[in-house]
C-alpha cells in the first residue's frame, strides 16, 4: 500500500468513525440540514469550502507553523456546531428556498479552520518523525474530504426519502434536526475541559 493510499484511507476512516468523529459529522450535518437532494451543487460547495478551511489549519498546525490550546479547540469545535445550528433554527424559509444561504458557506470555511485544528493532534501523532508530510497531508484531506461526502450523500438519502416521498414538512426537519444538534453540542461544550479545568 502506497503512502497516499495509507493516509487517504486514514482521514476517510477517521471522519466515519463516529465513536472519534461524531463532533464533525454533527457538524456536516447540521450545514446541510437546510438542503433537500435537488440542492446537491451547494451541498458540494459547502462541503468543499468546509474542507478547504480545515485543510489550511491542519497543514499550519502540523508543520507547526502555528500552536493553540487544544482544551480550546475542543471546546470551539461544539461552539461552532451549536452557533450552526441556532442559525438554521432562525434562517426564514423563503431565504432557504431562493438560495440566499450563503451564510452556510461562510461558516463552513471559517468553522473549518477550527475543526482542522482539531484533526491536527491526531495526524501529528500519525505522522511521527517523518520528514515529508506533503504527500501525507494531501492524502488525509482528500480523505477526510471523501468521508464527509460519504456522510452527507446517507444524510441526504434520509431527507429524500422523508421529504420527497414521505412528505414531511421541510422546515419540520429541518428544525428537528438542528434542534438536536443543537443540544448534543451544547453539552459537548458543557462537558469539554476547557471549561471544566
């Protein structure tokens, strides 16, 4: 197995293994919990705007170009579900269906260059001693960028088969959804050592 097979494989099974990435697929859901199916070009978008800001802090925070507090990134992680959430609850219908959802996009790339901080760690202690990690990086970032797609196409799957077969209203969802999001991540923030050390 190549290195880039290696690392692609690792970032893909990072962002599914929900016991170690729930706090970022909560958070690709919670993005695209505004979409229906027909909306998939700026789901893409959006994803891929989620990945490039993650991509710039994971690649600065390995090389060590920048340090944080990793208590704080652990609590701004479920910050930024939550602030995510709470604008889904109060985003009108009417600026959902014209597209004026731009927001999101912002979100997602400035919210990302938090979560990268938060893959950092993790890749660091992959990485160890080697000295180029160009190749590595690369390969877990496409990973990571394909597990999240991987997420939201099952998402997706599910609001198709409650919106469009089933009939459920869609702002109905769409509350639901980021409702409970809302909560979990609220008390992932509640319970982080950021707050409690």
């Amino acid at each position: 197995m190549s290195t880039f097979e290696l690392y692609f494989g690792l970032g893909k099974d990072h962002i599914l293994d929900y016991t170690n990435g729930y706090d970022h697929i909560l958070f690709v859901i919670v993005l695209c919990a505004v979409y229906v199916v027909r909306d998939w070009k700026k789901i893409l978008i959006l994803i891929t705007s989620f990945t490039v800001g993650h991509s710039i802090t994971l690649a600065l925070a390995t090389w060590k170009v920048i340090q944080f507090d990793a208590t704080l990134i652990e609590f701004l992680i479920p910050l930024t579900i939550f602030v995510t959430a709470v604008a889904n609850l109060f985003r009108s219908e009417a600026s959902v269906e014209r597209g004026h959802v731009q927001l999101n996009y912002l979100f997602a790339l400035f919210f990302g260059l938090i979560h990268g901080l938060g893959f950092s760690n993790y890749l660091r202690e992959l990485l160890g001693q080697q000295q180029n990690i160009t190749v590595p990086l690369l390969a877990f970032n496409l990973g990571l960028e394909f597990g999240q797609i991987i997420v939201v196409a099952i998402f997706m799957v599910i609001s198709f088969i409650l919106i469009d077969l089933l009939t459920l209203n869609r702002r109905d969802w769409k509350m639901i959804i980021s409702s409970a999001i809302a909560g979990m991540a609220f008390i992932l923030m509640k319970d982080s050592s950021y707050l409690n050390s």
